[in-house]
C-alpha cells in the first residue's frame, strides 16, 4: 500500500513537473523568447544561467555604450529648462569702453565657470551693455573686478524692452565716395567729414575731418555717420 502511495506521488510530482515546463514554455513562447532546448535538469540550469550571464554583459554593453548620449541629451533638457528661468541685468559701463567691458566678461565667466549665456550689446546704446544670467549673482560675479565696469542696476529688464534694439535685418546704405557726412557715434560725433574708401565687406568707410587742420584718415562703421551732402549737390546749387 505504502508502494502504490509512493507511484502516485511520483505520478502526481513527475505531472506537475509537466505542467510547470509546459506553462513556462508558453510564456517564453508568448512573449517571444528564444525557447530552451530541452535537457535534463542540471544541464539546463547551466545553459539558463550562461544565458542570463549573457545578457547581463549585453546589457552592461549597451549601458556603455549610451551614458554619453543619454546625459547630454539630459544635459541639454536641463540647460533648456534653466533658460526658461534666466534674466536679463543692465550693467553700466564707461561710455565708449562697452566693447572692452564684455571682453573681460567674457574671460571672467569663462574663468570662473560662470552662468552666463550671453552679452548684449545694442548698438548706439553708451554706457550700457546687457547680461543674460542665471541668478544676479552669476551677473555680479562675472562683472567683479572688471574694469570700466560700473556695476549692475537693482531691477532686470525684460527682453521685449530691448528687442527692438537687436534688429538683425540688413538695412542697404546709400553711401559714396566723396560724400560729405556727419559722424553721429563716438569721439568724433557732430564733425563733419569726407569719405575717402568704402569697405563693405567689413561695414566700414574711412573719413577725413572737414575741419581738421591735417587731414587725417579716420576708420568708422558705416551706421556712424549720416550723410548730408552729396558730391556735385553744391555746384548744381551754385548754378
């Protein structure tokens, strides 16, 4: 009787056994999963753990290869998203140094591992020149022992008020040899001169002083001057 208990439970182990092999077959068959050969018990242990083992290097390969790209690409989200939050702070500059005040700014943040994402200069604006920042600190720091730099203004500005200075449209000059003009922008503003070359590749025209008592040749940027008389006007006047 003993026996016969003992076949059964036998017969009901080795069922089970079946069962179990068959279901797991049928989910790795459901999910697409390359079906093991069958074998006896230890030898398919040791091919389920050389295959697992297998994968764990492909995944660890694959986790190699795509740090890189998957933290500049988090980087880059995170660098969009502080953009969001940046703002826009006045500094105030001695008139006529702007340009050697955002050189140093430019070294400083560079330096110094600064949050600052870029300078703005508007064109015909002295004594002023813009900083896009993280935080007021990032601008202040940047600025700090700058020379020419006369500190940064309590309030920010919002980019819709100096938009309209930043205008990137090319606007074509009429602008000729001989021309008499005046200058409207830097140390020589309100003189009048004549222009002796025209380089428009650099937007730049050479002029000589009107009133100086050698005639000097002087370079400045087209948008500086304004013309105000055209060679021949005066003697089709005089006529």
């Amino acid at each position: 009787m003993a026996k016969e208990n003992k076949k059964d439970e036998d017969a009901i182990d080795s069922f089970m056994s079946d069962v179990d092999e068959q279901e797991a077959k049928h989910k790795e068959d459901s999910t697409g999963k390359q079906q093991l050969p069958e074998m006896g018990g230890a030898e398919e242990e040791e091919i389920i753990e050389v295959e697992f083992e297998r994968k764990e290097d492909d995944i660890l390969k694959d986790i190699k290869k795509k740090p890189r790209s998957g933290k500049k690409e988090k980087e880059e989200v995170e660098e969009i998203e502080k953009k969001k939050d940046n703002h826009i702070y006045s500094l105030r500059t001695t008139a006529n140094r702007e340009d050697q005040v955002m050189d140093f700014i430019v070294s400083n943040a560079k330096k110094k591992g600064i949050a600052l994402y870029s300078i703005i200069r508007p064109h015909g604006m002295r004594g002023y020149i813009f900083l896009e920042a993280e935080t007021r600190a990032d601008a202040e720091q940047a600025a700090f022992g700058v020379p020419y730099a006369r500190g940064i203004l309590p309030d920010t500005i919002a980019f819709k008020e100096i938009e309209h200075m930043l205008d990137k449209g090319q606007h074509e000059v009429d602008i000729r040899k001989n021309d008499i003009c005046e200058i409207i922008a830097g140390p020589f503003k309100r003189e009048k001169a004549k222009i002796t070359r025209i380089d428009k590749q650099k937007e730049e025209i050479v002029v000589e002083l009107l009133e100086a008592a050698v005639p000097i040749p002087i370079t400045v940027k087209m948008d500086s001057v304004r013309v105000i008389r055209r060679e021949g006007e005066e003697e089709d006047a005089e006529e």
